[in-house]
C-alpha cells in the first residue's frame, strides 16, 4: 500500500518546512503592552476609581516595568510571579475576567520579553487616548474567543493518541478483537481532536510569533501529530500493512509527546515537568 506512506512523508515534510528565525521581535514590547491592556485593564486601569491591589496603570508599560518586572529574571518579577500563580487569589487576570485568561501564546510571549529584559517601545500605551478601538475589539475578541479552546482541546489527542499506541501494546500481548476495536475508536477520535487543536491554534495568528523558536517547534510538531494521526487513521481503515502502522501510530505517540511537553515548556518554563 504505498498511497498511505507518500501521505506520511507529504504531510510530514509540509509541517516541517518553517523558516528559521531567532532574536525578540522588534514589536515584541508592544505586543506585551497590548496584551496587558486587553487581558488585564479590567482591574488595573489607570481610569478605575480604586483599582484592584492599589495598581493602576497596566496601559504604561514603563510602569509595569518599574514596579513589577525584574528584566531578565522570572523568578524575581512579581508580574510572572502573578500571571503563573496557582493561587485563585494571586492569579492575574482571575478566570472570571472579563476578557478571559491569558493563552499560552501570550504567556509565552511575556516570559520572553521579561527574560530579553523587559525592553519598552517608544510608545509604551496599547491605545492612543484618541482613537475608539471598540468595532476592532469585537472583532479580535470572536477570534480569541476560538483561539480560547486550544488549552482545552489539546488534552484529548494527547490521551487518545497514547490510548491508540497502548492498544498497539497490547495487540502485540495477544489483545485481539478488543485491543483493535480500541485502536480504531482511538485513531478515529484521537486524530479528529488533533486536526481541531492544530485548527484553534492557528487561528489566533497574532498571538504567535514565529521568531520564537518554542513557538515554532510547537507549531511544527503540532501539525506534524496531527498530519500522522491522519495518516495513520487512512492506513489503519483501508488495510494498509500491519507493521507500518504500528510504525505510524507509535511515532504519533511520540511527537504528540514531544508537542505536549513543547506546550508546558512556553507556559510553565524550563524543566516541565519536573
């Protein structure tokens, strides 16, 4: 069966061809004050009357800077120290704000821009007081709002893809009819949940930024799982041979591995798991 395998090496060397960047993005300080403005104003406008914990002023990020950031060091930055808190009260923005909780790309974006030394454009607000940025907020605010379910249908290929490469274990010991019947449901739902956690994650394309390499080898591992999972779900259903999809599916097992601790890296940092 040799359609399946050609699919495999398409799929495979699409996903991997992403131009090599490096170095913080020239706008990555603005894109930092954009996101605290949108994610965070909330409660720390400089227009509240009593803003939460006595701070207002996130549209200024020289202010933040100042006062809640030590460039260069996470560990020291009371602003990471907040937005990675697992502390309901401590936690910024809360899970009831407004505007919804920080996406991991946003995330990752910050703890990047601390650990490159917090640098500050010339124009430190997100929004001149002139312009009315409302009709523009609608619109951002639907496609964020889909961009909202990666984080939560991430965790589905990551457990069905793992099922599926258990089930190949356990053919292997002699599993037989029910070991297959597991296999196909988990190929079936499992590379269904991938392609959607690819699609949610791409559709916020302003809150990737390619110059991160992390960014980039989520990204291309991302794709690569789901364009796998495919293939190994077309191999499985048209009775493509049996060592070549044990081959398909336990690499799939890997890379998704390999997407899921990527994922953990940009929001938790180095070291995730451990």
């Amino acid at each position: 069966m040799k359609h399946p395998l050609l699919l495999a090496l398409v799929f495979f060397s699409a996903a991997t061809f992403v131009p090599a960047q490096s170095g913080f993005p020239d706008d990555g300080g603005a894109r930092v004050a954009a996101i605290l403005q949108n994610r965070c104003a909330q409660c720390h406008s400089r227009d509240l009357e009593t803003p939460k914990g006595d701070f207002g002023g996130v549209e200024d990020l020289n202010i933040v800077r100042e006062d809640y950031v030590e460039p260069g060091n996470l560990d020291r930055s009371d602003l990471w120290e907040h937005l990675t808190s697992t502390d309901e009260e401590e936690k910024m923005p809360p899970a009831k704000a407004k505007n919804g909780p920080l996406l991991p790309e946003e995330l990752a974006l910050i703890r990047w821009w601390i650990l490159e030394g917090a640098p500050v454009p010339e124009k430190t607000e997100a929004a001149s007081d002139d312009h009315d940025h409302g009709g523009d907020h609608d619109e951002v605010n639907v496609i964020a709002t889909l961009g909202r379910f990666h984080p939560l249908l991430i965790h589905f290929p990551i457990a069905l893809l793992l099922v599926a490469a258990l089930a190949e274990l356990w053919a292997l010991v002699g599993g037989g009819d029910r070991s297959a019947f597991l296999r196909r449901f988990a190929l079936l739902t499992g590379s269904l949940a991938a392609v959607l956690a690819v699609g949610s994650g791409l559709i916020f394309e302003e809150s990737h930024d390619e110059s991160n390499p992390q960014l980039v080898l989520h990204r291309v591992f991302g794709i690569a799982t789901a364009s796998l999972a495919v293939v190994a779900l077309v191999v499985d259903r048209f009775g493509g041979p049996v060592w070549l999809r044990r081959l398909i599916v336990f690499a799939v097992a890997a890379v998704v591995g390999i997407t899921g601790h990527l994922g953990g890296q940009m929001v938790f940092g180095e070291g995730f798991p451990f």
